[in-house]
C-alpha cells in the first residue's frame, strides 16, 4: 500500500482519510431534493434545484444565482432554509468582477466559510457512519448555485492582464477560497471530480504553494484533486517549477511530496505482479510508439531540478532534534485549527501535548525547574510522529525514483548524500523504535494496522531498501568498514577472487557504526513476531541483496548470522501459513543455498529428521508457484555439485536429504508436469513466469546429460495416466512460443536468466528452439510427442 494513503498529520487530517476512504459524501436523490421544501400552488423549490442541475450538465438555462432576483431567492429561502447561500453568492458575483475592491467579496467569503466548514466538521465527526438519509445542504447549494465555478474564477483572476497590468488578490482572500472548496469537495460528490478536469485550474493551484500562508491548503486541495484526475498531470507545464520548489523550506518539500507521489508513479502499479504478460507486453508496445509516460516526464522533471534529491535525502535522515522549531509547528496546527475548526486528529496531537507537558511541569516543579506551558514546548513523541510522517512520503518518492529510467543517476546521488549511513543512524530511534503508549495511531485504526504510521514508514523503509539492492553494486554500502572487510576474508579463506564491486566501494560512504543497515536488519528479522505483517518485506529486502550474481561471501555472511537456520525455523517448526510470506522465504532461501556446500550442509544439519523434512517437503509441494525459485536453485546446485571432484561436496551429497529428494526422475518429473500444468499463456504474470523458466531449467539441465528425449517422453506417459493426452504438452508449445516472444525482445534485460542460472543465455534460446523444433522426427522437439488428433499448436495467444 502506498503510504499517501495514510491520513497526513497536518495535511486535511481525518477529513482527508474520509475523502480518501470514498465514503458517502451525501449524494441526493430526486426525492430527498424536492422534499426539502415546496408550497402549495407555487413552483416547488425542488423544481429550481432540478433545473440548476440540469443547466449545470448540459450547460442550457439555469446555472448560477445570478440568473435569479434577491427578493425571489429571499422569499424561496424562507420555506426551504438555504442559510441564505444563494444570496451572498450573488452578493459575491457584484463584488468580484475584474475591477472590485476585494475587501467586500473578502467579507462575504468570511460568512459563507463557516456555514460550509462546520458541515465538513459535522462529516468527520460522525464516525463515516453516514447513511443515505444524512444530507449536507449548505455544500450542496452552494455549489449548486454556481458557488465552486465562482471560486475557480476568482483564484484564477492573478491570470488576467488588463493593460498590461495583473490583478492580484490576497493570500487571506485565497486561503477562504481554498478553504471553502475543499469543504466542499469533501461532503458534495462529484466536486473533486469536475475541478480534477479544469487542468488550467491544476496546474494554476501550483502556483499558490509559493506562499507560505495558503501552502498547506492549496497542497491539500491538490492532492485530492490528482486522486481522482483520469489522466495524470505533466509537471513540467507547472510555471516555474524549480524556483517554486527551489524556495520551498524543508517542511514545505515534505508536504509537497505527497502530491508527488501521484505524479511520478505509473498508474495501477499497485497490482504490477498481477497482471497478465500478454496485457503488459501489449502496453508496452504502446508506450514505445507513444514515447515517455507522464510519470516518466514528471520524474524527469524532478530529477533536473538543481539539489532536489539532496535535499530529500537530508530530509529523510533528519534527525528529530533536528525538525522545525517547536513555536512554528504549533503555530502551524492553529492556522489548521482554524480552518478545520475542529478536526479529530489535531485534538489527539494537542491532548498528548496537553498530558505530556502536565507530566512535565509536575516533574520540573518538584526539582524547583522553570517549567512552560504545552504551546511553547512540543513533546517528544509529537515530534517523533511529526517526523515520521514527513519520511514516509520522501522515502516514497526516493523509491520510485529508484525504479525509474533514470535508476542510475538516482543511485549515484543518493550514494553521495550519503542516504544509507544517515537512515542507519535512525535505525533504532526513528524507524524501528518500539510502540510507546503514547505513539499516535491514525483515528479508525489500531496499532497492528497495516494504516499506522509508525508501520507504513517501516514497510516504505524496507521497500527502499529492496529497491536500492537489487541487481546494483551499490548494496555494499549497507555495510560497515569491518563488514566490508569481512567479505574480503571470506573470499581470501575461499580462495576466491574478491567481488569487483565490494573491491570498487568508495569506504567513505558506507555505514558507520557497530553495525551496517544490513546486520540491523537481520537483527530485527530475526526477533520480528511470527504473525507479524514485517516478514514479507524483511525477506524482500534481504533476498535483493543476494540477487544478481551469485557471490559466495555475500552467501557466507548471512550464513554466519544465522540467517538460514531462522528461516528454516519459520517455514518448518511455525509452519507458517502466509503464502506471500512463504513464498519470499522460499526465494530468500534459494537465493543462500544456491551453489554453496556450506549452506546444504547447514540444512541438513537443521532439518535432521524425516518428520521435519516431510514438513518442509509438504510446504513445497502446497504451492509450487510460491516455491519454485527454491526448486530451481536446488536443481542447478545439484547439477553442480555432481560435476565436481571434492571430499566436501561428495559428503554433502551423500547426506542431504533435500538433494538425494531432488535427485530422483520421478521428483523432477513431477515438478516439471505440476510446474507447466499451474501456467497458461494468458494467465503468465511477472509472479508466476518464474514456473516457466524453472520448468525450462531442468528441461536444459536434461538436455546437457542427453536426457531430453526421456524427459519429453514422460511427460507423454504423464499425460496419458491423466486421461488428458496432448493437453499438457500443447501448453507448453504455447508457453514456449510466448518465451521467445517475450525474452527474446530488444527492450527485455535477459541478463537476469543468465546470472541467476549460471547457463548462458544463448543455451537458453537454443533449447527452446529444439523444443519447438516443427520437424516430427526430431528425437527433442515437443510436436514428436503429441499425437496429430490432439495437435493444437498454432493458435493466437490473443484469440482466448
């Protein structure tokens, strides 16, 4: 989940969630509007309202209040009690053209605010607990009669030039704006919706943030307008945008990145792992003839902005010592005070605040210490929730930065500010600190839920993580100067070259301390709850570090902290029951047992009986898809292991179980059927693609000892015992065909098979070939094994 989805602290506080959680917003039906007033033999007021909305779809007849007299509209709200709305919009109409003195409409704006914001108020408080018959008629009216399209225009009044000159309002007069419309936007549907559309007023509402005063709640409006904006914004036709966020201070940068965070992500990455292959090569064929996305501009955009990764990489290892004065923050929640009046979630910062300074003042009167009162000193653990909100936001967006087109120059500026050594020093303070009783929880939420923000910033931390380690030689500067040394005596003890990229590290930039980010990490994986929703990513993090090459030391480093016997732990005696959780421990544990006798050894010394084996065989074997990464690694070090002339090796293969298990036929046959049986081609997704290529992994292994044709004929008899002749094999024809079409391509990076597998991708493509071999005679080739009447391999993969 992406940590904007959690409610900011002082960004639109619970009102915002509300807006988030898409809960009623107090749409009308027909009948609730007529039945708000009407009197016998005249026209019902209802009737007005109908036609006003008519006007207002279809753009023909009744729009706005200006279209009626004073005296009607007066008369009118005596029977249907409009709180005068439409009155002080037309009001707001005479003072707000292009040559009013603005003092007046300013006034007007000041009475029309409260009668919209305790509505909004009245919204958050009730606990969502609305229900269809609750209504918000102040907000209704007033957009109804045209009141959001006013605001629009008089923001947008700066825009116009009359005689070379241009007009220019208040910021206390575009505060109420902003003020007024967001209220609305927050208890009348559909709002959002039609201001997200207006992309002038978009990328106009930017320009407000210059000013410190409507920062927060121009920054606020935004961001609920891009939630539901159709298509994304570009930034770079924002006015200025490195001066406007060149000039932003450190607290502003921190709220301003939460409406990057929509702009910079692809749309629907949420869900990536899930869609289909087919879908997503598709796309990108797309997107190759359509050039950049607008997230790949807008990251463009960013990254061209002169100190812009600098300055959030000093946000986010900030220190809490370090965070804004606390006479400023304060003044800060008073100015959201007073536009929210009285939103929940500054109650609960100030009840904190409140107790914690009594604690406080007792503490220091009791010692004869000057004391000050809850307004002039800000507890340390509002503090601590004020600055872990702000990192949540910036480690995203350094996150997806990190995953962009432009990942390398991301890795060599966060590299150089000297990211990972300042959030090691917040490991244990910031980021992984214990809950206290006092720790803020967003309202509607406990502290186990995944919403938290104490827990959002810890799985945004470790994603960061992932992100930076994977397949980059940068991941060495997780570790300390005596780590690093460590590796260097691992591979000198191995009689091993030493890794070119640990050799390549520049020292002056890894962590500092007793310990690296790595160690840290370890340290809390291994103490994290067995139920605890930290695992998955914890093992993600982790397992990237060991992605790409496979590197012995790095193996040998994590075996010596016991890495290993602790998975083994959760999958066997917890038998842990989490299918993501598993699936990233079989993938972790493939990736530390690949290739490395030490390792197998320490299985076997583990799993050292034959009840614990058959409950690690039954994990397996209850989701392939989950665990045949661990299946693959397993296979290829067998392979291995039975090409080498060593004691060692020769011990471990006769006395592990996992590999004596492996080593057999009919095991890897009943991989390989059960491995091509769980894929189609139209269900192929980047999560279960790796049973295809695992498949093909022993298929190349059989193929290098003369075995295919035995493998291929197996598979026949397998398909006959199952009463399903032919189907098994025509399946993978198709998943064979779609392999070549999708690894095969220009754009796709096949350096991942090739590293992960140690075979060469050229004997990938080779095998493949043979197998799709069209000749019936060919001994390897798939179609010599399907019978004609059940020939069914040229089909479209875009005909299903």
């Amino acid at each position: 989940m992406r940590s904007g989805a959690v409610c900011f602290l002082f960004v639109g506080g619970d009102m915002a969630a509300a807006a988030a959680a898409g809960v009623c917003r107090g749409r009308r039906s027909v009948a609730t509007v007529a039945a708000w007033g009407g009197w016998g033999g005249r026209p019902r007021p209802g009737n007005i309202l109908l036609q006003l909305r008519q006007g207002q779809l279809t753009g023909r007849g009744l729009i706005r209040a200006v279209q009626f007299t004073e005296a009607f509209l007066t008369e009118r709200d005596k029977q249907s009690k409009w709180s005068g709305i439409p009155q002080l919009l037309l009001k707001l109409y005479a003072t707000s053209h292009l040559h009013s003195d603005f003092i007046e409409c300013q006034n007007i704006l000041k009475e029309i605010s409260p009668l919209l914001s305790m509505e909004a108020m009245a919204f958050v408080t009730e606990d969502r607990k609305l229900t269809q018959e609750t209504t918000y008629p102040n907000t209704y009216i007033f957009d109804l009669f045209g009141g959001v399209d006013l605001l629009v225009e008089i923001l947008m009044r700066p825009t116009i030039s009359i005689r070379g000159q241009k007009l220019k309002i208040s910021d206390e007069m575009s505060k109420d704006c902003l003020s007024i419309l967001y209220n609305t936007c927050v208890c009348t549907e559909g709002v959002t919706k039609r201001l997200a559309e207006k992309n002038d007023f978009v990328i106009f509402l930017f320009t407000l943030m210059t000013s410190k005063k409507t920062f927060l709640q121009t920054a606020t409006l935004i961001e609920d307008i891009l939630g539901v904006k159709k298509e994304m914004i570009r930034l770079d036709e924002v006015p200025n945008l490195s001066s406007l966020v060149s000039n932003f201070d450190q607290q502003q940068l921190a709220n301003f990145c939460r409406i990057l965070a929509v702009t910079i992500s692809e749309m629907d990455t949420g869900n990536d792992d899930k869609h289909t292959l087919l879908a997503k090569n598709a796309q990108q064929k797309k997107s190759l003839s359509l050039g950049p996305s607008a997230a790949e501009i807008n990251q463009a955009a960013l990254l061209s902005i002169p100190g812009f990764v600098e300055r959030l990489c000093k946000l986010a290892t900030r220190k809490v010592s370090e965070s804004a004065g606390t006479a400023s923050f304060l003044q800060e929640l008073e100015e959201w005070y007073t536009w929210l009046d009285n939103a929940l979630v500054l109650d609960a910062l100030m009840r904190v605040a409140n107790e914690e300074s009594e604690h406080n003042q007792g503490t220091s009167e009791e010692n004869g210490l000057p004391h000050t009162s809850a307004r002039t000193q800000l507890p340390q653990s509002m503090k601590i929730m004020h600055e872990i909100m702000y990192k949540l936001e910036v480690l995203y967006v350094l996150c997806v930065l990190l995953m962009g087109r432009q990942r390398n120059q991301v890795h060599r500026m966060i590299a150089e500010f000297k990211l990972i050594p300042g959030l090691n020093n917040l490991f244990d303070k910031l980021i992984w600190r214990k809950h206290s009783a006092s720790a803020l929880v967003l309202h509607g939420h406990n502290q186990n839920c995944d919403c938290s923000p104490d827990i959002t910033l810890k799985i945004q931390f470790l994603r960061l993580l992932q992100s930076f380690s994977d397949h980059h030689e940068n991941k060495y500067l997780l570790l300390n100067n005596q780590e690093l040394n460590e590796l260097s005596a691992i591979s000198l003890k191995a009689n091993i070259p030493e890794v070119e990229a640990v050799l390549n590290t520049d020292r002056s930039l890894v962590c500092d301390g007793k310990r690296g980010l790595l160690t840290r990490l370890l340290q809390v994986m291994k103490k994290e709850p067995a139920e605890s929703s930290f695992r998955f990513w914890q093992a993600r993090a982790v397992e990237s570090f060991l992605r790409g090459t496979t590197s012995y030391a790095d193996q040998m480093f994590l075996l010596k902290r016991g890495l290993l016997e602790h998975i083994l732990y959760c999958i066997v005696d917890s038998e842990c029951k989490s299918r993501d959780v598993l699936q990233s421990y079989f993938d972790l544990l493939g990736e530390l047992m690949k290739f490395n006798v030490d390792a197998f050894k320490r299985f076997n010394k583990y799993i050292n009986t034959d009840a614990k084996f058959q409950v690690f065989l039954k994990q397996i074997n209850s989701s392939l898809v989950d665990s045949n990464m661990l299946v693959r690694c397993v296979t290829l070090s067998l392979d291995r292991f039975e090409n080498q002339v060593d004691m060692k090796v020769a011990e471990v293969l006769s006395e592990c179980r996992l590999l004596a298990y492996i080593s057999q036929v009919p095991t890897q046959m009943s991989f390989l059927f059960r491995l091509i049986n769980i894929i189609h081609v139209q269900t192929l997704t980047q999560e279960n693609v790796s049973c295809l290529n695992t498949s093909l992994v022993i298929l190349m292994l059989a193929r290098r000892k003369e075995r295919l044709p035995l493998y291929l004929r197996l598979l026949q008899r397998m398909e006959h015992s199952k009463k399903y002749p032919g189907f098994l094999l025509n399946n993978f024809h198709n998943l064979l065909r779609f392999w070549q079409q999708h690894y095969l391509h220009k754009d796709k990076d096949s350096t991942c098979l090739e590293n992960s597998s140690c075979i060469s991708f050229s004997y990938w493509k080779e095998t493949v070939s043979i197998l799709l071999n069209p000749d019936r005679q060919s001994p390897s080739a798939l179609v010599s094994y399907i019978e004609e009447p059940y020939m069914d391999i040229d089909r479209d993969f875009t005909e299903e």
